[in-house]
C-alpha cells in the first residue's frame, strides 16, 4: 500500500513551463473531443466536460502514468449511447459507478500484468486504427448542415476558408519545432490561428457553434435508479463492457507512452486510479471514461512528462467550464482540427509499412485485422480480443508442428523415445503418431526432458498411451515428468499401471 500512497516522486526534475503549457494546449484539445463524445452518446455536452475534469484530474493525481491524459472517450460513449436511449442518464451514472469498482477490483487483484499478453503486432494494428479514427473524425469539420437538416461537404469560399486556417495549424505544428523548442507548438498554432481568424472576423465555425461549455463545478449527485436486482441486471453488462473497454484503451495507451518516453508505467495502479476517476465521476453527473490516446500524444509531444501537465489540463478545463466559456467558444474549430490531424499523422505507426514482406503473414494479417475492427467498428476492446486471439490460434498452430520424437533402441532392447516440444490440446494428434506400440519391445522409456506436458489433453493423451501399452502387455517408463504430471498420473495409476521415473540416473527396470 506504501506504493499507492505515493502520489509525487518529488526526485523527478519537472520543467515546470512544459507542464503548464502542455497542460493548456491538452484543455483546449479536451473541450471538442468531450462535446462530441457526449453528444454521440445522446447526452447534454456539460456531461463529457464534467467527465474530462473528473477523469482528467483523478487519474493525474492516482494513475501509474505520468503525463497520460485520461477524460470522456469515443470508446466509452459508443457503449453507453444504447442505455442512454432504452433508459435515460441516470442509469449512466449509475453503470460508471459499477464500472469504476470493476475496475478498482481488477487493479487490486493484480491483473493489469494481462496487457502483457497483446502482442506487438496487436499494438501496431490498435495504434494505427486509432490514429485513423481521429484523423476521419475530423472530416466532419469539413461539413455543414443543409436545409434539409443532412450534413453536406463545404463547397466554395466556406471549404477555402477552412482549408486555409487548418493548414496554416498544420504549418505551424509542423515548422515552429524546426525554428525554437521554447513553446509547444500546438497551443501556438491554437493562439495564432484563433487571433487571425477573430483579427479579421473571419466567417467560420467556433466551438460554440457546436455546443455552449458555460456551466458550474460538477454536481455531486447520486444516480436516481432503484436500487434493485432488476436495476443490476440492466447496468451490470454495461459497467462491465465499460470497465473493460476503459482497462484496455488505458493499459494500451500506458504501454504507447512507455515506448516513447523509455520508461515505464505501472498497470496496477492505472487500473486503481481509472476505477476511481470512474467511480467518482458517476457521482459528480459524468459519463465516465478512459486514457485518451490522442490528448495524451500531444502532451508526451509538448513535452510534458509528469503529473503537473495533467493536473493543469482538468483544473484550466474546469476554469474554462466555469469562468472562460464565452472566450473559449470564439475558438475556430479549424484550429483544433489542424492540431488533431497532427496527432493523428504522429500517432500513426508509420514503420509498420516497412514490415509488409519482411514480417511473417500472420502477423500482417493480425496488425491490419485490428486496424480494420477499430475503423469500421469503433470498438478497441473487440480489436484488441480479435487480435490477441488469432495470435494466440497462430501460436498455438505453429508449436503444435513442433513437436518431434527422437527413437533408439539400447543394448538391453528398450526402446526410448526422446521428445521434444510442447504436448498440448494442438500437438496431440502429431503425438500420438510418434509411437509404434504394436511393434514396440516389452519395455518403452518416454523421456519429456526436452518436452512439457502443457495441458490437460495432454495428460489425457498420455494417459491413452500408456494405457494401450498395458493392453499389449508391455511397460512404460515416464522420465522427466513435471511434478504436476507425475502427481496426477499417479492418481491414475490403478488404471494405467504406468512407472513414473523420478530419479534422472535410472535404471532400467525388470519385470518385477
């Protein structure tokens, strides 16, 4: 527990203009993400922004990753929003509650470690298909709505104005780092795009156009649901996906910004602090949330790499919220789309396309199969499980081909089989054509020094062996066997009449 206590690792050189400024560039970046998340999941915008706050400060504070950014996430609100219409807001609430104690259940159970079972190539294809979603996510700002009340592609002045102040963001982003790394280049391309386009009162869309932010600090509010068996069975499958989904894109994201940085992130504690932020999030009338991938690219690319830069974004977001809504509103949305598109570029894995023909095919297939789940379907964790899966069901397959037999037969005539590889549920049947018992002499020695028994179908398989040996008439000898073998072969004994050898410098016995 001492561990979780420590909040600050007061050793760590913190460059405080960094933080604070990368703070403020992510609050800018979090204000359109938590709008849009909120309103995709039917609910009021102030909803996302509570969360991002809650999130955002929460995680900063607790989390196992200094510098991730954690607020209202598309991943979440994409489970939600069917809840959100079969049963309204407050069982929202009330199933991120039930998730953030999922959550805290599984960091104090230590299973955050599981994030190591996602292979790289898994990693490739989740972070490409990440990166995009947010860069199609951001053609929408490319659209307006019609007469009709569908939304069209700008044409005309409208698309050139737009075009023009998102790719001056994108110059700056771009160029400022080439020229002084004394500011981080996105709030600059923010600060100057927003005073260019208010300078000159240019005519293009602003975050208020998409919805007011003006609100107070987060109500504490206890959701209104029944607190009945009939309300868990609706929340429950809910808080779960929710809690899985967050665990998932939060553990992910951790090991992106670990590779990054060359420095490494504790899972347990992230997992705690997500189960907290969420728990108290649902109190405070937010929608609940995870690790942003995106928001938090820009604050490792600003610079920011302790827990004052995320501090300073959920408390500038908050002020923003309370006192600067009318300032904020005025900000060009095209500002914050050319910063998006920037982080989407940089999120991509670009050397991932150098793997095509040099990785094996599986591999390929696992990174793009991810890549395609995570664009046309939104949903991480099932590109995720997909992934691990495949890869798993390929690994599986090539160590079953592995497993080979090496026989001789010794002066005194028993016949040894030494082996090799794994024996699990895959190799059995290749196992199982190793042996001649029918033309086999009366006694066998099945050495598994080299070999492991990694199941129980390969318990059974044994067990059917020895057992046809016995029917012939004839004995075998197991040598080299874990402990867990021998105990339940020995149970099994009765049955098989099998000798299990034990002593490596054996000899080989009589009939007797």
């Amino acid at each position: 527990m001492k561990q979780y206590l420590t909040l600050f690792d007061f050793s760590q050189r913190v460059d405080y203009k960094s933080e604070v400024l990368s703070g403020l560039t992510v609050a800018l970046a979090l204000i359109p993400e938590a709008v849009a998340f909120a309103l995709i999941a039917g609910l009021s915008p102030l909803t996302g922004l509570y969360a991002a706050f809650t999130m955002g400060f929460i995680t900063s504070i607790l989390g196992g990753r200094p510098g991730m950014i954690s607020g209202a996430t598309g991943a979440v609100a994409v489970v939600i929003v069917a809840l959100a219409k079969s049963h309204g807001v407050e069982y929202i609430f009330a199933a991120v509650v039930l998730a953030g104690l999922i959550q805290i259940l599984a960091g104090l159970l230590r299973l955050g470690k599981f994030i190591r079972l996602v292979p790289h190539p898994v990693m490739f294809g989740f972070v490409n298909g990440l990166a995009i979603v947010i860069f199609l996510s951001q053609l929408d700002q490319f659209k307006a709505v019609d007469a009709s009340g569908t939304l069209q592609w700008l044409t005309g002045t409208p698309l050139a104005v737009m075009l023009g102040l998102v790719g001056l963001t994108i110059l700056i982003i771009w160029g400022l780092p080439k020229l002084t790394k004394a500011i981080p280049s996105s709030l600059t391309a923010i600060v100057v795009v927003s005073l260019l386009a208010i300078g000159l009162n240019i005519d293009t869309r602003t975050v208020g156009d998409i919805a007011s932010i003006q609100g107070g600090f987060p109500p504490f509010h206890i959701p209104a649901v029944p607190l009945t068996l009939e309300t868990l069975s609706i929340i429950f499958p809910y808080a779960l996906i929710v809690a899985g989904v967050g665990l998932i894109e939060s553990l992910l994201t951790l090991n992106l910004i670990d590779e990054i940085t060359n420095t490494r992130g504790r899972g347990n504690k992230e997992c705690v602090a997500q189960g907290v932020a969420n728990l108290t999030t649902g109190f405070l009338s937010g929608m609940g949330g995870c690790a942003m991938i995106g928001q938090s690219l820009i604050n490792i690319s600003s610079g920011a790499r302790a827990r004052l830069s995320g501090i300073v974004a959920s408390v500038m977001l908050l002020v923003f919220i309370m006192f600067g809504a009318p300032i904020i509103e005025k900000l060009p949305m095209a500002a914050l789309t050319g910063v998006m598109i920037m982080v989407a570029i940089g999120t991509f894995e670009w050397a991932s396309l150098k793997t095509f023909g040099k990785m094996p095919w599986h591999d390929v297939l696992v990174m793009v199969l991810v890549a395609a789940i995570t664009v046309l379907f939104h949903n991480l964790a099932l590109a995720v499980l997909v992934g691990v899966v495949i890869a798993a069901l390929v690994y599986a397959w090539e160590n079953a081909k592995r497993i080979r037999a090496r026989k001789y037969v010794d002066e005194a005539g028993v016949k040894h089989y030494e082996l090799y590889g794994p024996l699990f549920f895959g190799s059995v049947m290749t196992f199982r054509e190793k042996f001649d018992v029918a033309g086999d002499p009366d006694q066998v020695i099945i050495d598994f020094k080299e070999s492991r028994v990694a199941d129980m179908s390969g318990i059974e398989a044994l067990s059917k062996l020895t057992a046809s040996y016995q029917q012939s008439g004839k004995k075998v000898h197991l040598k080299h066997l874990s402990p867990d073998c021998r105990r339940l072969l020995t149970n099994a004994a009765s049955i098989i009449d099998v000798n299990i050898m034990e002593d490596p410098d054996y000899k080989v016995l009589s009939d007797d």
